[in-house]
C-alpha cells in the first residue's frame, strides 16, 4: 500500500460564524510591527548567528525603523543573556525601540528573564505556554483548568518579578502557544484569566499575541478565529492583539492579512520569511504587500540589495530570486509579450502619474532596483526585449519591422547557445547582423542637387578591404534615398527597392547625432540595414549600403553571425 495516503488527515474544523465582518474590510494602515528575526528566526538555523551576526542583523533592524523587536529568549539561552546584556550595557537600543524577550511560563525562566532585562529603559516581557488539545494531551498530560492556571501562575510572576524593577516601563505579552489549533473559547477563557491578572488600561495596555504556530487551515478559518477573539476578549480597548502567523500551507502573509482585517492590531514576523519549517510571516512581503496598494507600510526598504545581502549572511539562507518583490528576479521579464508590454507602458509612464506599467506592480527604483535588468533576454524572449535593451543601452529606437528581425537574430542565437544573451552580446549581434562592415562599402563623400525633377546625387564609396576599389557613383530619382539605389544598381547591375526605411536623432552610443534604418529589397531578397551618422540623411545613405554589404557577403560566403 501506498504510504502516500490521505486518509489518515482530518479536515480542519471551521467556525459557524455569521456575520463575518471581515471580508468587507480593507487595510488603510500598517499595523504595528514587531520583527523576531533575532529569536524566532534565529532559532530556526542550522547554525543559529555569532554575536557578530546579531548584532549586525539588529543594526538592520533599527535603521529599517522597526520600533519592536524580539532579541531572545535569553533564560534559556546565554548567548540571548549575553546579547541582551550587550544591547542594554552598551546603549544600542534607541529611545523609542521597545525590545521584547520571550520566556515560558515557568518562575526561574521568568527570573532569568528580568535578570537579563535589568536596566532596561522599556521592554516587553513575552510569556507563552501551549493550550491546543494535542499538547495538553499528549505532552502536558493535563486538563483545561491545569493549562489555564499555568498561564495565570506565570502571569502573575511576570507582574511580580515587574515590581523588583520599577525604573523600567514594562509591557506584558502573552501567547497561547498553538493558538489556532486551540478551541476559540477556550482561547479566550486562558486570555481573560491572564487579563484579570495584569489589570491592564487602555493607556498601558497588554499584548495577546495569537499564533498560528503551526498554519492548519485556510486563511479565512484563521480570520474567523482573530474577528470572534477579537468580538469576546475582556476590555478589548485595553488589549493589543498580535499574530504570529507561520508559513507551513503557503499562506502565512494572507492569514496575517486577513488577521488584520479581521481586527488584530500587531504582526510578529521576520525579514524575508525565515523561520522553522517552512517559515514565519514575511515582513518584507507584507510591507511591500501595502506599499504596493499606497499604503505607508512606516519601515524604509528601499535598499532591497542591503537588506537581501545581511539577511542572507546573518542566516546563511540565500535568497530565492523569485521570492515576493525582493529577489534578484522578480522585477526582470524574458517573456517577448511582457518585454514589449513593459517597453510600451514605460515609454509612457510619467513621473508626475500614478504608478500604471504592465507586469511591474511597483516602480522597481523604489527598492533601489534599476530597469537595466527589468528585461533581460533568453530564447524566450520576443522583439520587446530586444528593442527595450536596444534603446535603454545603445540609444536604437528600432522600428517594428527592424525588431522582428532583429529579434529573429538574438533569439537564433540564444537558442543555438542555451543562454541568457547579455547586452553586450545583443549588440554585437545586431551590429554584425546590419551595421555596415570596414570591410565592406563606405560612403566617403556624397553631394546632391535638386532640379525640378528630382534629386541629383554623386558620392564616393571607399572600403578597408584592399581588394576593392573605391567607387564613384551618379544617380537621379525623386528623393536623394531613391537617387542613392538608382546609383547603386546602375554600379552594381542590381534591383533594389526601398521598403521600410526610419531614422531619429540619437544622443547614447557614439558621437553620432542621427540613426538610420533601411529595409530593402535587393535582387528580390530582403536585407535590413543601420547606421549611425552625424547627419540623417548620411546615416539613412549608409544604412543603405549596409544592406548592400550583406547582399554582397551573401554572394561571397554566408558569414555566421550567431555562432557562439
């Protein structure tokens, strides 16, 4: 038999709620944020931070703007003693950061908790025991009223100790561990009798932190159980109600969300989702998450790189490129559709206008991103691509029917390589494929005259190849373009006829000041042609005879402009 088998899973149970309020609600405003990279987080590693690492993750903190922060668990562990002791003897906590340190609800884990706090100007002292059935079952091997007078026995030694020292403000944090694995009402009958110990008032008021502690259901159920809490808590005005959400099903940043519309006030969570098993709630995904929607998310991460580098060399976990709005990816398109759709919105998005580009919900500057690697390209991309690196690097504005073919170029030889192709490569590329060749004709000199049939052209050709003479050239036609190929086929004994031809001033790439593009048709096939020049109509005249050196290197050889 199978061991892959679902039957030995129960549906998760839901609340018969009526009434829900919460899917009506919008989230106008950040919640209150308290960052547990250097507990939760830390806890979560292979190879938990050195001193050094924590303190460099806590200097990242602090300069983010996070105004709480969870710093250990520092009656269980010496080094958090030793780390909160370093925070508080040499002055690093700001005035107006409260550090929070978490303790079981056990007297001499409390104790040591204070001991380590001691001088402290504010501080959150965070008490937590477990009350979901399978841990009072199965671990405790205790009833509903043992869990309870747990919870009520430690509050009151977290008030006691408090007293011994009164020249800090002291907040008080409890956390029914497990808590939505927990019966709701049972939740709630733990919180009120930890309530009726630490009296609190709506000018100092106390943390209930409920955590999803291990994620079992869908986002909604936990919005359900956060909107009922939040309905049946004592002194609800006095009462700070905080999520710990976890990422186990996925959801960890939706169940917060909800949460919050749901009524919760407060989020716990870590920089870029670190933490045991699949994760804790995403800070910088939820940040960005409100950000994206106008929303001051009141931390500054507009340094992606920054954060994503010491996050990664503080945990030693490295960043996945495709993770929510931070990694290295996200922001970058190798699909042709979305390439053009983004090249089109940003040729049109004003920096007076709301934010309103294809495929970039944000404008990736904000984050200290530039749009150099918004679109890159790979033998998935289409024409977008190409033209947008074209422009942004290389100062080309291609017309449409000159980015078909030049992405036909780029694309064959990606294809041919099974790589990403670099700028650099796009446009060595493009400039073998139709830019004109030393070895090939130049215009030297050219001279027109308009009469009252058209234009008169003369011109010199001159090559660096030895074994072609340099070339004179007469011609008449109604355009000087036109008088141009006139004079070419009567040289050359060739047809040529002008199909596309594009040209516009250029400032990137060369002392050039104008581009031209040609696409021609020579002895019945299609050639296309660019040139820089310092006027338009020589650009547009070299262009031309770019399409005539490839005409020309046909008859003598096809050279291979996409091998590798």
């Amino acid at each position: 038999m199978s061991q892959f088998d679902h039957t030995k899973y129960r549906p998760f149970p839901v609340i018969n709620k009526e009434n829900r309020r919460w899917p009506s609600q919008q989230i106008t405003q950040a919640p209150i944020w308290c960052a547990v990279d250097l507990r939760d987080g830390n806890q979560a590693l292979i190879e938990p931070m050195s001193v050094a690492q924590k303190q460099r993750m806590w200097a990242l903190l602090i300069k983010l703007g996070f105004k709480e922060i969870e710093i250990g668990f520092p009656s269980a562990s010496q080094p958090d003693f030793d780390f909160c002791r370093w925070l508080i003897e040499e002055n690093q906590i700001p005035s107006d950061v409260k550090i929070q340190a978490l303790t079981q609800a056990r007297p001499e884990l409390i104790e040591r908790t204070y001991e380590a706090l001691d001088g402290v100007k504010q501080a959150i002292v965070h008490v937590y025991n477990s009350t979901s059935p399978v841990q009072r079952e199965k671990v405790f091997k205790l009833d509903k009223a043992g869990i309870k007078a747990i919870a009520q026995n430690g509050a009151q030694k977290v008030l006691d100790e408090s007293r011994k020292y009164p020249n800090t403000d002291w907040y008080f944090e409890y956390s029914p561990e497990s808590f939505s694995s927990t019966e709701i009402d049972f939740s709630i009958e733990v919180c009120n009798a930890v309530l009726d110990v630490w009296q609190p008032t709506p000018e100092h008021k106390i943390i209930f932190n409920l955590p999803a502690t291990v994620e079992c259901a869908t986002p909604n159920v936990f919005a359900d159980q956060i909107e009922t809490f939040c309905d049946q808590i004592n002194n609800r005005e006095s009462v700070i109600v905080s999520l710990h959400t976890h990422n186990d099903r996925g959801c960890g940043v939706a169940a917060a969300e909800l949460g919050i519309m749901a009524g919760a006030d407060r989020i716990e969570g870590t920089l870029m989702g670190n933490g045991e098993r699949t994760g804790n709630m995403d800070l910088v995904t939820m940040a960005m998450n409100l950000y994206s929607q106008g929303i001051d998310p009141e931390v500054d991460l507009s340094n992606a790189d920054e954060i994503v580098r010491v996050v990664s060399e503080c945990t030693q976990i490295h960043t996945h490129p495709r993770h929510p709005w931070f990694g290295e990816l996200v922001y970058t398109a190798f699909s042709g559709s979305h390439q053009d759709a983004i090249r089109k919105c940003l040729s049109q998005q004003s920096d007076d206008d709301p934010w309103d580009v294809a495929y970039l919900p944000i404008d990736p500057r904000d984050l200290g991103r530039d749009y150099q690697s918004v679109i890159r390209v790979n033998s998935q991309s289409g024409k977008g691509g190409v033209a947008y690196v074209l422009e942004h690097e290389y100062g080309l504005q291609l017309p449409r029917w000159l980015q078909i073919e030049a992405s036909r170029k780029v694309q064959s030889y990606a294809e041919k390589n099974s790589v990403e192709v670099s700028s650099q490569q796009i446009w060595e590329i493009i400039e073998q494929s139709f830019l004109h060749t030393p070895a090939c004709y130049q215009l030297n000199t050219y001279q027109l005259e308009r009469d009252k049939n058209g234009e008169n052209i003369k011109a010199t050709l001159k090559s660096e190849d030895t074994t072609r003479a340099d070339m004179a050239l007469t011609g008449h036609a109604d355009g000087a373009l036109a008088a141009f190929c006139k004079a070419l086929e009567h040289a050359l004994s060739i047809s040529i006829e002008i199909i596309n031809y594009d040209q516009h001033a250029i400032e990137k790439g060369s002392d050039a000041s104008a581009v031209g593009y040609m696409h021609l048709k020579i002895n019945g096939e299609r050639y296309c042609g660019i040139a820089k020049d310092a006027d338009t109509i020589s650009a547009n005249l070299n262009a031309i005879l770019a399409c005539i050196n490839q005409y020309q290197e046909k008859i003598i050889g096809v050279k291979d402009v996409g091998a590798a």
